[in-house]
C-alpha cells in the first residue's frame, strides 16, 4: 500500500484518465507542521475569536444531499485535555448551514496567524 500512496503523491494534481469500472483511486495527502513565528498573544487572541466564532459547537460532519468527490475541505481538530474531536466540512458556495458559516470564520481568524504563503485558497 505504501507504494501506492508514495505513487499518489507524486502524480499530485494530474487529472485521472483512463479511469474504467473497478478501479480503485488512492489520494493521499500531505500535512504541513511548522511552528508559528508570531507572540503568544496572537494565537491567545486568535482562540478566543474561534470560540466566540463557534468552533466548540462544529458538528463532525455536516449532512448534505448531495457528494462530493473532490474539492475543499475543513478540518478542524480540538484537544482540550482528554478530550478530542473533529470536523471534517467540504466547502461549499455559498454556505448552505449553520456549520458552513462558523468554519470559514474560524478558517479566516486562523489564517491571520499564518504568513501570506502559507494560507489555502478553496
């Protein structure tokens, strides 16, 4: 399996042809951990507008009628001692929920922590 993944990779951003009845696509994808060069109070600031933003109230997944194959996604992470969940929240034009609309003002608030190269575009 590894193969394939380290294979997935390198084909990143290439549109699949070919593609017949029975095959099995792999994606992998790639994070980025790299320490914030900003003061402390930055990042304190930045949470507290998450949370009056919603953040805490984020659902795991928002119920939509129809799929999504391919596009943008939030993912949310939040560990607060032992207790962890996740969002995972597609993009979508314009917000159709509730949940739609709080992940992309956490998603701006935490962009603002980030240099200019380093920020995602949907």
């Amino acid at each position: 399996m590894q193969h394939y993944v380290a294979e997935a990779r390198r084909h990143c951003g290439t549109s699949l042809r070919d593609v017949g009845a029975g095959v099995q696509i792999i994606t992998a994808e790639t994070l980025l951990v790299a320490r914030l060069t900003v003061p402390d109070s930055a990042i304190e600031h930045a949470w507290t507008a998450a949370v009056r933003a919603g953040v805490l109230e984020l659902p795991g997944r928002v119920e939509r009628n129809h799929v999504m194959d391919d596009g943008f996604m939030y993912v949310v992470e939040i560990r607060r001692g032992d207790d962890y969940r996740a969002s995972v929240i597609e993009h979508v034009e314009p917000p159709a929920t509730e949940a739609d609309r709080r992940v992309r003002e956490v998603y701006t608030i935490v962009n603002q922590l980030l240099q200019p190269e380093q920020v995602l575009r949907p």
